[in-house]
C-alpha cells in the first residue's frame, strides 16, 4: 500500500522496499501475539513461541520478491495499459486497489457511519512523471499494484454467487497487464500438507469469478509461497469445464443445507467419513463402526475415552431438537425491508392461525424475496425455521423454504404440520465439548462484536452452541474440550440455514460437570 519515493534504478527501489520490513514485520508479530493470546484452545503443536520477528520478516521478503517479478515485467512493458490513465489521476478500475492516501472502497458504503467524513490522508502520495515519457520504476512499483484485501475496510469483501448459495474472498488479483490473474497467498512452500488443496481452492475461485463477472474466464492462477518465495501455476478451469463445477459446488451446497433440518451425526461411519488423505480432513476423518471401533488422528484420540453422556429430563438428546417445520395459516401484516436483530434489511410478514400469530421473516437478507407474493391468502409453509427473538417465537425463512396455497398439494404430500402453540423455540440439551473459539470483528455498519462458539457432542450427534457479547461469561471462558457442559432453554438460532443454539444470559441455565 505504500507509495515508493523518486527512483533512478531498479536497486534503489528494492532498497527503499527493504527498509520498510523491520517496522512491517514487527506490526505483523505484534498482531499474532495479540489474537494467540486471546486463543481459548491452545494446541502445544502451534506454540506461537517458536514464532520470531525475523521468520515474518523473511516471509515478507519472500512475497516481496515475487511481487518484484511483476514490478520488472509491468517496467519491461512501458508500464502497461493502464500508465497514462494512472498519469492523470484517473482509475481504471471500478474497484480500486488500496493504497495509502487513497480512500478505501467499501461495499457497503451506506452502512459506514460518517465514511465521508473520515480522512485518509497519507504521508507521501504517489510520483508519476509527464505525459508520453519513459516508464520509471517507481511508477511500475504504482501500476503492478494488485487488488487484494484491504485492511481498512471491515466489511467482507467477498464475490457473492448471483443466486447467493456461494462466496469467497480473494487474497489477491493481478491486473495491471489488461489481464485478470488471481493469487492465493501462503506462507509455507509448496512441499507442504496444504500444498495439495491449492489448486482445488483456485478452481473455485476461478470459477466464482466466472459466475460474477458476465462468464469471464481468469487470465491465470497462481499459488505464492512466501517462505520459498516461489509461484506455482496451475490451468484455469475451461469454459466447458465451468458448467461441470457449476454443478458440483450447487452438489456441495445442497448437501450442506441438507444437513440444516437438525443437529449432524458424530461420528461418521466408517463408509461415509473423509479417508484423511486430503489437507484439513479431521473431523470429517473420525468415524465409529456400530462395534465401537474408532478410527481418530492421534491428537483427537482424548474423544475415545470420554464417558457416555446421561441424558434423563429435563434433558433431551441432541437428536431430538426440532429442526425445520410445516406449519399453515394466512399470511398478512407485510412489511420490509427492515433491519433484524444482525441489522440486515429483510423482508417480513404475520401468519395468523385462529387467535395466535407469530412473525415469518426471511434468515438473511435475499434469502425469500417471494415473502409477500400470497398476502391475505391461506398459505401452507414448509420447512420453516423455528426460532426465538425477545422471548417471542419466529419462523424464519429461506432459500430452502416453500410457500404455497394448500390447495397446490394433494393431502398425502403435505408432510406433518406443527401447531403455533406447540412450536418448540428452546432446548434442553447436554454433553461434551469439542472444541470452543472465541471471534470478535465489526459489522457491517461498523459497530463491534463478539462470538463464543462451542460444538458440543452427546455422543451421537454434535450442534453448534454460540454466545453473543454480554451473554459470554467466565464459566463459558474457561470450558476446555473434553469438560461437560448442560443447559436448559437455549435458544433455537439459525444462521445462513445453519442451525445454532444460542445462550440468553437472560434465560440460559448452565452447569458444567466433569467429563473424567
């Protein structure tokens, strides 16, 4: 991001870059020491210790070295298409790269309070030379300047599928040659476990570009390895071949959501669990015969030995929480787009059955545009979700929803039907935790947040229990994996057609137990 000074050679300007990794890297190591010790669970493997200033630094100067690949080739092509239009002040882009002085481009810019009030003046601003005269390295520096994630922007700055069932975020995009290039950033070698997904994670990216940006297909691909300091390319998908992924992520998705009616068995069986080959696979790699016999990495071996889990009332097993309903009534009262609890606008309505009503309202924003299409009709609504909000019971609804006159049916497809009254918006659950993290951010409209998220497993079947800001306590905190965890009238939450429970200091009763 930042700006180089007046330069005579190619040397003078990795000089300069050179004597900026001191402070770079001290700010890195600073951040890291920062987020590992609000770390909740601590792997001995990952001890941040043996992590020093000089290895980032060395990292940073393994990127910088490739970065300068690109700085001679944008200066062996007179500084590409794009110098003159740089020369005069002008972006090329609608989505500008960030660099220091210039104003960050956030996606939602209506959200960011007082955005156009905020100053982002630099300490030095970039130096371009005339019109029509030769390229210099300073203004190669400026034009091979990549699009990447810029740092000031809180908001995600992700590619969203048109039809919202996929994202991404991109480490990096070359641009400055007229061509698009996309880059993902780690800072291993290329010999490394993770090496081998790269190429799986690029093809993805590729071809979410193609579905956001009119089918344009990606120029290249690359890996960069900072501590080899090495690019590894890898073949764009085809045109032919976008199709074929098309229908393999929409495969993946509807299998996630799947899994979004309830709670997800674990473990697997031994002829569904992930073989462990691939990087990342663990969890999805632990599996149990029906006689009893484990197959589990060596560091997750503690789950074989903890004790079955009594469950008597007012406890239920995690089975038996109630995931997506059917329920009928006439939808009426419509109003939206309005802010919800995550001050998303989402579109909503009543269904009013008898002298009951409760509130229909979409699970994110675009989640069911069509909430408003059967007003003042009888209507029969499938696969709702139930949850709560201010002690108040809500159906949410989403892509994954139906919304039908009754009468569209015949009565031996209607599936069961669930009373309003005997809708079940809270749980009883108990077991083991699994694992337990703590995140904090900004929303979109800039104002802080913190989530506590703990899988917690009864032995047959795990579900996400989360926290949200006040509600976080120091019992929570000090949880570990292994520690037993009961509650009674946690909250039915769902997020993205994920299911979530969700603890209300309010209304939450915990208590932890022993799991030795």
């Amino acid at each position: 991001m930042m700006h180089p000074p007046e330069v005579k050679s190619f040397e003078d300007l990795r000089d300069w870059a050179y004597t900026q990794l001191d402070d770079v890297s001290a700010a890195a190591m600073k951040t890291g020491t920062q987020a590992w010790n609000e770390t909740l669970w601590k792997s001995a493997d990952d001890a941040w210790e043996a992590v020093s200033v000089s290895s980032l630094k060395d990292r940073l100067a393994g990127g910088l070295e490739i970065f300068f690949e690109e700085v001679k080739a944008c200066y062996g092509a007179g500084g590409g298409p794009y110098l003159e239009v740089r020369r005069a002040n002008d972006q090329p882009f609608s989505v500008p790269e960030p660099s220091l002085g210039s104003p960050p481009s956030f996606p939602l810019p209506e959200k960011v309070r007082d955005v156009e009030l905020r100053s982002w003046v630099a300490s030095s601003s970039p130096v371009w030379s005339e019109e029509g005269s030769d390229v210099t390295w300073h203004e190669a520096w400026e034009c091979a300047r990549p699009w990447f994630k810029d740092p000031r922007v809180h908001q995600p700055q992700r590619l969203y599928h048109p039809d919202g069932w996929a994202s991404g975020e991109l480490d990096l995009v070359l641009r400055w040659d007229g061509r698009i290039r996309i880059v993902d950033i780690k800072s291993g070698h290329p010999g490394s476990m993770f090496s081998s997904s790269l190429e799986h994670q690029l093809r993805f990216y590729a071809w979410l570009w193609h579905a956001t940006h009119e089918g344009e297909i990606v120029a290249e691909m690359e890996g960069w390895y900072l501590e080899a300091s090495a690019r590894v390319p890898y073949d764009v998908p085809t045109p032919e071949e976008m199709d074929e992924l098309t229908e393999t992520y929409a495969q993946h998705h509807q299998s996630m959501q799947d899994h979004a009616s309830g709670v997800m068995p674990f473990p697997a069986p031994p002829e569904s669990a992930c073989d462990g080959t691939a990087a990342g696979c663990v969890w999805c790699g632990v599996s149990r015969s029906n006689d009893a016999d484990w197959t589990v990495p060596e560091h997750l071996d503690w789950i074989r030995h903890l004790p079955d889990v009594k469950i008597s009332p007012p406890y239920a097993p995690l089975g038996q929480v109630q995931g997506r309903v059917a329920v009928t009534g006439r939808l009426t009262g419509a109003w939206g787009p309005m802010p919800n609890h995550f001050s998303e606008h989402v579109l909503g309505a009543v269904l009013v059955v008898g002298n009951r009503h409760i509130t229909l309202e979409e699970s994110e924003p675009g989640a069911f545009p069509d909430l408003h299409e059967l007003l003042e009709q009888e209507v029969l609504v499938i696969d709702a979700l139930p949850g709560v909000w201010r002690d108040q019971a809500r159906l949410y609804v989403d892509g994954s929803t139906q919304l039908m006159k009754p009468e569209a049916m015949a009565d031996s497809e209607i599936p069961e039907l669930t009373r309003l009254g005997l809708l079940r918006t809270r749980a009883n659950v108990k077991g083991h935790v699994l694992s337990i993290r703590r995140r904090s951010g900004t929303r979109i409209d800039g104002k802080p947040w913190t989530m506590l998220s703990i899988m917690l497993w009864d032995g047959y079947h795990i579900a996400e229990v989360v926290a949200f800001g006040s509600s976080i306590n120091q019992r929570l905190l000090s949880l570990r994996p292994g520690d037993g965890l009961a509650m009674t009238g946690a909250e039915l939450g769902w997020r993205s057609g994920i299911l979530q429970l969700r603890i209300d200091n309010r209304k939450t009763r915990m208590e932890t137990f022993s799991a030795r």
